[in-house]
C-alpha cells in the first residue's frame, strides 16, 4: 500500500522578484508648531553729537560712551556720525571699548558707493523731496 504523506513539504527557496515601480507621492503631512521668537538684537550704534573738526580717513576718536554712543559698542562694530555741521556723515569703527571709554578709527567709505548730489536742481526742491520719499 502506498504511504500518503499529509501537510506542507517546503522546497528550495525561489529567486528575488523584480522590483515594482515607485507609488505615488503622499500628502504633505501637517506643519509643525511654530519655534520660538529669537532674541532681539541690539539697536543701531548711534554717535548722539555732532562731531567738530578735520578726520581723515584712519584718525581715531575717543570718548565718553554716555556722552557719545547711545549704548557701549562691540569691538569692530561700525557707526555713523555727522560732521560738518550736520552736513557730512562719516562711518566709524570701533577700535577698542574699556570701562566707559571707547576708542574708533574713521572707516574709509568708497567713493563709487556714495551718490553725489547734482550742481543745480533740475527740479523744485519739493518734487526732488517727494520723489525720494516714493523710492
């Protein structure tokens, strides 16, 4: 009599199929919370006075920083002051910072970067005035 054998008979395991193709892209899942606000940074260094006298490019000027700055300055930060009578604004650097003395060196400006003003106004002043506050 012939034996009948019951149940799963495993056989070698087959080749790897072929790879199918890329499905569709997923939805965009939902946006995260919001980070939190970063810290403020520290307002424009700003000279209070106007400054007297001649400062060629590379003169230093030490002052007062209470007298002077409208806060202490960090080392290699730039500000402007006015010179002139009001007239010119000149950029400085600061070169060193102690106590409350503060030491900076006039920044040389390029000279293509600043706009000069034309001989005659070829306007009103009061046209020249409004267009520049449009741009």
């Amino acid at each position: 009599m012939a034996r009948l054998l019951i149940g799963n008979i495993k056989g070698p395991k087959g080749d790897k199929g072929d790879t199918g193709a890329i499905g569709p892209q997923g939805k965009q899942g939902a946006q995260g919370v919001q980070g939190a606000k970063g810290d403020v940074g520290l307002p424009a260094l700003v000279m209070k006075k106007s400054l007297v006298g001649e400062y060629p490019v590379g003169s230093t000027f030490t002052g007062n920083v209470s007298e002077w700055l409208n806060r202490t300055p960090l080392a290699n930060e730039y500000s402007t002051a006015l010179s002139g009578g009001g007239k010119y604004s000149i950029v400085w650097q600061c070169v060193s910072q102690s106590g409350s003395l503060f030491t900076e060196r006039r920044f040389p400006v390029n000279p293509s970067s600043v706009r000069k003003a034309p001989k005659e106004p070829l306007e009103p002043p009061g046209l020249l005035v409004r267009k520049a506050l449009k741009v």
